[in-house]
C-alpha cells in the first residue's frame, strides 16, 4: 500500500497545508502580551482560519480527483486563506509571508484543474 500521494498537485497541496499548519503553531504559541489586544486579535484570528482551512483542505485532498464540488470547495477554502491573511497584511499585524503557504495551496489547486482538464479533454477524444 503506497501511502504517499500519487499526482503533482497532490504535493503540491500537501506541502501548502503542512507549511500553513507550521504558521498558524508559530503564530498561536507567540506571545503578543506588549502589543495591543487588536493586533493580537487580529493575528489570533488569521492563526486561527488559516489552521481550520489548512485541515479542511487536506481533508478534502482524497476526493477531489472525482468530485467537482470538492474542487470548488477546495477553491474557496484557499481563497479564503488567502483573503483572511491579505487583511491581517493590510492592517499591518503580520508581514506579507505569511501570505506564501496559502499560494502554495492555490498553485496546488490550479494543478489539479489543469489535470482534470487534460484528462476530459483526452477521454472526448478517445470517445471519437
């Protein structure tokens, strides 16, 4: 039994998720006791989503080969990461870094779309 991912995008994704999971251990163990309770807030929060998100698509990881509403359920989920960590960028209480694992996961999903799209495109044509 091979346990390891088979496709790509597979790594890809996995890679994106552990990193996201390494950040949200940095972000959550830090301590914030001098900044103020907004900033901590704000960091607590982008922690937060970005660890739920990270399970959630790697959850969703086995499925998606097969399942088209998985992969727009993995779209979001990354969007979502990707938004959540742009507006604690914004407000200026983590750096632009922490934006790179939620890349990683959308690289990892487009991957995956451009597999699906190569694989009806060769089924229409065996079809013929």
């Amino acid at each position: 039994m091979n346990v390891f991912p088979n496709r790509p995008w597979k790594w890809v994704v996995y890679v994106g998720v552990i990193a996201q999971l390494v950040l949200t251990m940095m972000l959550a163990t830090g301590d914030y006791s001098a900044a103020p309770s907004g900033l901590a807030r704000d960091i607590f929060i982008a922690a937060g989503i970005g660890g739920v998100g990270a399970l959630a698509l790697s959850v969703c990881v086995p499925l998606a080969e097969n399942t088209g509403r998985v992969r727009l359920v993995m779209v979001g989920i990354v969007a979502v990461i990707i938004l959540i960590k742009l507006f604690a960028v914004a407000t200026q209480a983590l750096t632009a870094w922490v934006v790179i694992p939620g890349m990683i996961m959308a690289v990892g999903v487009l991957l995956l779309y451009r597999e699906v799209r190569g694989n009806s495109v060769g089924i229409s044509k065996k079809a013929r």
